[in-house]
C-alpha cells in the first residue's frame, strides 16, 4: 500500500500535537451542540422532502408514459410485445408491492 503510513516509516500518522484539536468527551469543544444538530436535522429533512417530490414526479411521468406505451401496443397481437407487456406489467405490480409495504412500516 504505497503512500500509507506504516511502523517502518511513520510519516502520515497523526502526531500529539495533531490529536490536541480533536473533541473528546474530557475536552467536548468542537462536538456539535443539540442545537447545531437539530438544525442540520431540520435541513436535511427538508432536502430529502425535495428529492422525494422530484422522485415521485419522475416516477408519475414513467407511469404515464407506460400507460400510454401500454395503450398503443395492446392494438397489436404479436406473442413478443405481449410477453414483454406481461413482464412489465409484474414488475410494476412488484414495485407497487414494495411501495405499499414501506408505507405500512
């Protein structure tokens, strides 16, 4: 493991001195206050409130797109579009499957 510090050659090993500005529980200046981590907790909750409204948004066009895809295709009866209708139809049936468990939990 080039570059990495071993007993050999100690360089890249934290000093004494480097561990003096590390928080411990005897010397906790530096930890983040209640405070702090309510406040990072409120932010990162309503970053992930942001990401999931954009999931569901792309999950809805997908949705609907299939739908559509769904329409055009069942005017044709050709064996290899069915079966690939039926493999997606199961696919979503799963995924709706795990979306209702989730909400149980």
């Amino acid at each position: 493991l080039k570059g990495m510090p071993t007993q050999d050659d100690p360089k890249g090993f934290l000093t004494k001195e480097d561990l003096k500005v590390i928080p411990t529980i005897d010397d906790p200046k530096g930890f983040a206050t209640t405070a702090q981590l309510k406040a990072e907790s409120v932010e990162t909750r309503r970053y992930m409130k942001v990401l999931y409204e954009d999931l569901k948004s792309d999950i809805r066009l997908v949705a609907e797109g299939l739908a559509d895809l769904t329409r055009v295709v069942a005017g044709h009866d050709h064996p290899d579009i069915r079966g690939d209708i039926s493999r997606i139809d199961l696919r979503v049936l799963k995924l709706e499957t795990k979306k209702k468990s989730r909400r149980a939990s």
